[in-house]
C-alpha cells in the first residue's frame, strides 16, 4: 500500500513504523511529547506507544543530548529533537566532544545508535536562532553523519536508514518544504543508503548539485530556462557527511560544468567542499570553473531580508547560463 504525504507527514510515519519495528527507540526532546513537536513532526507517537517512550523534555538541549549518550550506550535507539538547528549550539560540546568520538575512544567497545532531529534552514519567516543552515559546521567532525532529505520518500527512507543505523546520525530538515508538496510512498518500511547522492535529472551541458529547500528552487530554475535548450544534470546530494564523491566527480567528467547552490553562508561551507572534490577528480574536463551560488557571510536577516538571502530562481537560472556561455 501507499499514501499520499508530505515531508513532516513521512517523517512521522517514518517514526511510527520503526517504533513498532524496534522496541527500542525512544523519542524525546522539547514539545515532541503532548503537542507532538512545534512541526507536529511527532504528533501522535505519544499516545500510540506511551509516555516512557515518547516524552517532553525541559528546555536544555545539552542534557537531551547527553542522556541519549548514556541511553545509547546502554542498549536503547534515542531519537532526541532539537527544537530548531539553532538551538543545538548549547548541546554542541556533548555532540563533538562524545556524541562524534564513543566508538573511537572506545576503540570499538561503544557505538552510539542515535539520531539527533532538528528542523532547518530559512524561510518561514522566523526569529533568529530558527534560520541558521548548520550542515558543514557538524559536517567536518570525523564520526557524525549529516543527512538533509529534499522530499517526502527521501525524509522516510533516509530516516529509517538513520534509525537503523549503529552510529550517530544528524538529520537535519528542511522546514521550509515541510509542507510544500505530497509525494506518494510506501506505507511500509524501505531504507535510502546513507552517502549516496540521487540524479534526479540526467544532461549533458552543467552539473547542478544542491540538497533540502533549494531542489525545489533549481527544479524552478530549470524551467525558467527550458527554451534555452541547455541539458542539466540535478544532483541531490542527500547525505553531507559522507559526501558521494564519485556521483559528482563523474558527472563533472560528462558534462564539464559544475554548480553547487546551497542557503548556507559561502566561505568554508560545503560548496567550497565539492568544488575541491571537481578540481580533484574531474579537472581536466572542466569547461568553466566550478561555481558557487550561495547564502552570504552574513547572520540570517529577519523576515524581511530572506528573498535577499536565500538564492532564488531567478539567480540561480542566471547563474547557469552564465556558466554554460562561459
């Protein structure tokens, strides 16, 4: 069987059949109980599977973190929340300092089966500390996976991927498109691979790699410049940590053209990353050099500034045949 549902929905379900599936698993984190999450990411696995599995928390993003250390450790799956990305800086000494190095620390003994969920990135109209874009911050430390789905059959298999997973994962959610669109997917249990990117759009003339909120945002850009008559490979990267080096340096090899768009700020974040990967692995077949289309190196503006912001498809079309007539 399938259902029609969106991101938050898929996500929830996501949840509801592992939780089934695996005994283990406990969710918890601020509101995730009662009212079901500030999205409603959760709503209803309290009174499906009860208080000791499914509870609220006080507002103290550091011990939510910790305790899932101890839980994981000892036998138990936690799902922990962060309310927002932006709100995970108070628990970031227990995520890199623990969370990141159990299973070398313990060289082997320990591994920590955990996720750690928050929703992210801009464009809800939000206050600040509820827009950041924070995938290449936690990217760079050896031992956390950082996973960013872009629809709703992405969020569920990546995130029962995650789930089943025997070390830490971040998943990161692009709230912006929480509710953007359905998709149908399978009522069932199925799992996405962690580290493997998705062509969504094969061509020839520009490879295009972006992930979460922007897909939407390319996919619009595509068509503002279908009479163009230029072939573009869309690349979703998925997963930021491990990155699909191969998928993109082989796309880079047919087509010779690279364009990375991601909200995040530019300097150090993980375009820089893949432009390294293409000098790397597919430098002789450059046609252009390789671009990054960007947020800026600035906070993230109050409401008013967002379209300012976050590239939109106009720019990111522009910015295309920019590189195509180079």
């Amino acid at each position: 069987m399938a259902n029609t549902l969106n991101i938050i929905q898929a996500i929830n379900q996501a949840l509801m059949v592992e939780m089934k599936n695996d005994k283990t698993i406990v969710v918890y984190g601020e509101d995730v109980g009662i009212e079901g999450g500030v999205f409603r990411a959760t709503v209803d696995l309290q009174k499906t599977y009860g208080k000791e599995r499914v509870f609220d928390t006080p507002l103290a993003e550091s011990a939510i973190v910790g305790t899932a250390i101890g839980m994981a450790i000892n036998g138990l799956k936690p799902v922990v929340e962060m309310q927002f990305s932006g709100f995970s800086y108070p628990a970031f000494n227990q995520i890199i300092s623990h969370v990141a190095r159990m299973r070398n620390r313990s060289r082997g003994q320990y591994n920590l089966p955990m996720v750690i969920r928050a929703p992210y990135g801009g464009g809800i109209r939000a206050l600040e500390h509820h827009s950041e874009s924070t995938e290449a911050l936690y990217s760079q430390i050896p031992g956390l996976k950082v996973v960013i789905p872009s629809t709703p059959y992405d969020a569920k298999g990546l995130l029962i991927s995650a789930l089943r997973d025997p070390d830490p994962v971040l998943f990161w959610e692009p709230k912006r498109i929480y509710r953007a669109f359905k998709q149908e997917i399978p009522e069932e249990a199925y799992e996405i691979p962690i580290g493997k990117a998705k062509v969504i759009n094969e061509g020839k003339d520009i490879t295009v790699v972006s992930w979460g909120a922007m897909i939407p945002d390319v996919q619009k850009a595509l068509k503002l410049i279908e009479k163009e008559n230029v072939s573009v490979e869309l690349i979703d990267l998925r997963t930021i940590a491990p990155i699909d080096r191969e998928t993109i340096a082989q796309s880079v090899k047919k087509t010779g053209r690279f364009l990375v768009v991601h909200e995040a700020p530019k300097t150090l974040g993980v375009g820089a990353e893949l432009i390294s990967i293409v000098n790397e692995k597919a430098f002789l077949s450059l046609e252009a050099p390789p671009t990054r289309l960007t947020g800026f190196d600035t906070t993230f503006p109050l409401p008013r500034g967002e379209k300012h912001y976050i590239p939109s498809p106009e720019r990111i079309a522009k910015t295309i045949m920019d590189i195509v007539k180079y």
